[in-house]
C-alpha cells in the first residue's frame, strides 16, 4: 500500500510513521510536513534513510504544494496535519481555520481527483464540546465546538462528510480523547507541567484544576487509527478513548509523584476563555465493529513518558522555539 501521512512530523503523526513502518513493513509512507513551530524531523530520527518512507515539505493549504504531492500515485491519505493547541487558537483563530479547514478541502479535492481509496480525517473528541460530570459522547451526538480550534476541526468534519455523501468518497473519520507519550510538544499539559517541574517552575494550573480529560497513550491512538484504515466502514465516524478520566488536578499529582516533586509548584491560574469541562467518549462502535481496545494501562503509559522526557532533555531544550516563547510569555502572563 502507497500511503500518505499529513504532518508526519508532529506528535501522533510521527509516532503513527513509526508503528506503521513496524507494523506493514511492505507498505510505502510519504509524509507532507509544513514544519511549523509543532513539526520537527528529530521526532522521526533512526527512519529518514528507510526506502519505505519520503518526506515532502509542504503545506496542506497550498495548492502548489498538494498539486506536487499529488503526482504520484497512492492507495490511503491519513491527515493529522493541523494547528492543534487550543490555547493558540485564542490568539490566531484564522491560522486554524486556514490549516484545519481549507488545507483538509484541498487534500479533499485531490484526494476525489486521484481516486484514493480511503481518506482518514483524523479528528478530535473537542468537536463535540463540552459534558459536565455525567455521560458519554457518541458518534451521533451533536457537534457543538466551543474554540476556534474545535470549530475548526468540526468544520473539517462537515466538509469529509459532505464530500463522502455527494462524491461519493472514501472518508471516514476518527475522533480520539487526549492523547499523551513519547515526542508530544510540551505545550500540551502533560509534557508542558513534566518540564516545568523538572526545573522546579510553577505548574499552571487552569480554573479550579477539576477539569476531566480521557487519556489515551498515542500508540492506543495508533492501533486504532490502522484498525479504521484496514476494516472501518466507508462514510462512518469511530471514537477513540483510553477510558482514564482524570481531573487535571489529579493528573498533576501524579506527574509530580513520579518526578519526586512537591505539590508546593502547583499555581492555580485565572481560566482558559471558554475552557471545555469534561470530555469522555463512549466507544462501543469501534469495539464491537473492529474489535479495538485499548491496551496500555494509564500509571505504566504516565511513568514511561515522564522517563522519555527524562531521557530526552535536549529534543525538549531544541524544540521549545523562538516563535513558540512568544506566544508563551504573552499567555502566561495574561494568566497570572
Ligand atoms: P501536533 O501539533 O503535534 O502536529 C501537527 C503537525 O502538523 C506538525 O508536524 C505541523 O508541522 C504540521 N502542520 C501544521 N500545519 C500544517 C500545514 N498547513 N501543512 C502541513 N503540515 C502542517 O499535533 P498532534 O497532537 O500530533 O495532532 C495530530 C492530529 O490529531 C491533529 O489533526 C489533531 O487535531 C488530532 N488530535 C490530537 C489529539 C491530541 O491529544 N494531541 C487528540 C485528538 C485528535
Ligand atoms: O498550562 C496549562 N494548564 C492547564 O490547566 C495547559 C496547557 C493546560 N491546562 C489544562 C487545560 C485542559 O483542561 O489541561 C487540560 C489539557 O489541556 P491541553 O493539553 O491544552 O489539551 P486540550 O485543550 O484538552 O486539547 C487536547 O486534546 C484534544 C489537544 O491539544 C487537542 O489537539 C486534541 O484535539
């Protein structure tokens, strides 16, 4: 199988390129990588030699680009390309929107032209917004995003949908909880409070810290995402959960038990704007119908991504950049 991987480069889409190459030694990866601040191609060191895998720089919302990705053949495109931090959508809601919109209707377009044969739109529980301390979201339940992020991928969601229904295309879509592990840009909260704590920095804390999020380990996410490619049902949508719902306050403790840490460094700070209460998902279709589970227990998965980030202090210094320090310091600040 020719496969195309959007925004390989990042944290779920690099570790997917791996667990693939693994997994389908026989099939050919491309991954088109913009490399914005979230990509970086250490996340696939050991593999850019590989005859299995060809890496394109380019940007899934520029037609040039598409148009030269394009000119050769293949059988499945995965797309994970997108900007992905809710708290940056505050600040940039029409990069969002350009990425995770257009660049997904672009690859649309080409994707009908060349007659893929399956087109994964990797999508996310936050398109369906927000639950208080009861309930599950299903795949039928109402879109209802609430940041321009999750608007963003919700719209992309309608778009697949509405491409699979009039053209009669291969889509189908994914939407996963919070994912965590290896190669995760420390903005996201587990990696952002891991290196915070080991430099003895306040961890801050949203609100209350009694937000609920359910965690999955990214190679869950990715054994999930093949059993979708290989056996899901053309024109369907699947959720993806870990089943480990956590406040962030406990997810916070624990973080810093692990590290050795004193909860003395937890600094609770004034609220994200529009910040979601609980996310959980009820994923009975994809177990029933694809016999997926996840597999990783959420104490062994936490411990071994604090000990990767302890063992990969340098990836952490190199990839925390110029441009991402900005928006850094002006939305912390704003916050305390
Ligand atoms: P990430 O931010 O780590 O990686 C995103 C990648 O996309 C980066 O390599 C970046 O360079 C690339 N990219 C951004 N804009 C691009 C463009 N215009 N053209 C080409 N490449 C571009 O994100 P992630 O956490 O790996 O998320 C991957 C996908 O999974 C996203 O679509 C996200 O919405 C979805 N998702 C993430 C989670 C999570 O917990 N991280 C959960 C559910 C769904
Ligand atoms: O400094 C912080 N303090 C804090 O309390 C940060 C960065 C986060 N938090 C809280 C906000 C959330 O309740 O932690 C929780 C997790 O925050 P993020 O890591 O920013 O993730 P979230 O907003 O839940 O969105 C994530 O899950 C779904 C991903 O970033 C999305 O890409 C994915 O679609």
């Amino acid at each position: 199988m020719r496969v195309i991987v959007t925004g390989g480069a990042g944290f779920i889409g690099s570790n997917f390129i791996r667990y693939i190459l693994k997994k389908k030694p026989g099939w050919d990866i491309t991954n088109i990588d913009a490399l914005t601040y979230a990509g970086n191609l250490a996340n696939l060191s050991g593999i850019e030699d590989s005859p299995k895998y060809k890496f394109i720089k380019g940007d899934i919302s520029n037609p040039e680009d598409v148009e030269r990705l394009f000119e050769s053949e293949y059988d499945y495109l995965v797309n994970f390309a997108a900007e992905t931090h809710v708290d940056r959508s505050l600040y940039e809601p029409g990069l969002f929107l350009k990425t995770n919109v257009l660049g997904t209707q672009l690859l649309l377009n080409y994707a009908l032209e060349k007659r893929i044969k399956r087109f994964i739109q990797i999508s996310t529980d936050e398109v369906y917004g927000s639950l208080e301390s009861e309930g599950y979201f299903d795949e039928s339940s109402p879109l209802s995003p609430n940041s321009p992020y999750a608007a963003s991928k919700a719209s992309a969601d309608v778009i697949c949908r509405s491409y699979s229904r009039t053209f009669d295309m291969p889509v189908i879509i994914t939407r996963c909880g919070n994912n965590y592990g290896p190669y995760q840009f420390p903005e996201k909260v587990i990696p952002f409070f891991i290196t915070k704590a080991l430099k003895d920095e306040p961890l801050p804390l949203y609100g209350d810290g009694l937000n609920v999020r359910d965690w999955i380990h990214v190679e869950d996410h990715c054994d999930a995402i093949l059993a979708v490619l290989e056996k899901g049902e053309i024109g369907e949508v699947y959720n993806i959960g870990g089943g480990n719902e956590r406040t962030n306050l406990e997810l916070t403790r624990i973080i810093l038990e692990i590290l050795g840490k004193p909860e003395s460094l937890i600094k609770f700070v004034k609220d994200r704007p529009g910040h979601d209460r609980r996310y959980a998902l009820n994923c009975d279709k994809i177990k029933a119908e694809l016999g997926w589970s996840a597999q990783m227990d959420f104490a062994d998965g936490l411990r071994k991504t604090v000990e990767w980030y302890l063992n990969n202090k340098k990836w952490c210094d190199d990839v925390i950049s110029g441009e991402y320090m900005k928006f850094y310091e002006l939305h912390y600040r704003e916050r305390s």
